[in-house]
C-alpha cells in the first residue's frame, strides 16, 4: 500500500458543495501544502516548508443559491488537501469552520459538506484492483435536495 502511496496509483475520489459558482467545468489544483505560518492547527498553501499537493477537480452541478457541487480526485494525500486547495482559489467548503467555508453552518448540519465517496487500489497481496464506494450521507444529500440547480 505504501508503495501506491508514493506511486499515486490509488484512486481517492471525494464530492463537495463549495461556496460559489465555479466557472471551470474542470481542471486541477497544483500548489504546495504545509503549516500555516500563523495558526499550526491549519495547514495553507505555502511556499516554504511546503509538500507538493495536486488535486483534480469537476464541475457536477451549480445551484442558483451560490453554490457549486464538485467531484475532486486526489494526486497526493495532505491534510485537509481539499479543504485548503478550495479555499486558496477562493471556493470553501460548505460548512467548513476551519478553513472558512461559513463563519456558521447555513445548513445547520454538523461538518463541512465533504464526503469520500470511492477508494480504490491492488490488493497488497493478490494485485487485484479493489473498489469501495459509499454514497452521500443523508444529511449531505438532503441539502442538495433543497437547493435549485441552475440549467
């Protein structure tokens, strides 16, 4: 497994509701993460004392209500990768306390609106690609039930 890691042959796949309408239908983030300089519970975009992070992303749906869902797959796994990339282009995660998704939930729901929703690699023993996938919690996918879906 550890070898997948570093080879990036693992397949993270997440969905999100981000803050504001995303123009891009696609495309992918690639900027370095480390420790916030001031806060060290956050991690931010940085330059020094940094790891490279890349995360690819797609546009699935936009709601009039200013909001984009998004499906993201991981290159590279650092903390909180999603969460930090989003904000550092300036879409947040919904609900996201930590890195400035909402100063409150709008939703009134625990938790940002993150959801791993597939991993995939080769069994360390038999290489044989495996697959796991759960779809979106209740509460996540009542909140898309409630918003408006733009044309």
């Amino acid at each position: 497994m550890t070898d997948q890691l570093k080879a990036h042959t693992i397949t993270r796949q997440y969905k999100a509701l981000v803050k504001g309408i995303m123009e891009n239908n696609r495309g992918t983030i690639d900027m370095p993460i480390g420790r916030h300089p001031k806060d060290r519970i956050r991690m931010a975009v940085v330059k020094e004392n940094s790891k490279e992070a890349v995360t690819h992303f797609e546009t699935l749906k936009r709601y009039a209500e200013g909001y984009t869902l998004m499906q993201f797959r991981l290159e590279t796994g650092r903390t909180h990768q999603i969460r930090v990339h989003m904000q550092a282009i300036g879409y947040p995660i919904a609900g996201d306390l930590l890195y400035k998704g909402n100063k409150k939930n709008p939703f009134k729901t625990e938790g940002q609106c993150l959801h791993a929703e597939l991993l995939g690699f080769k069994h360390p023993r038999t290489g044989e690609y495996m697959e796991f996938s759960a779809p979106l919690p209740e509460a996540f996918q009542a909140i898309l039930d409630g918003l408006k879906e733009i044309e």
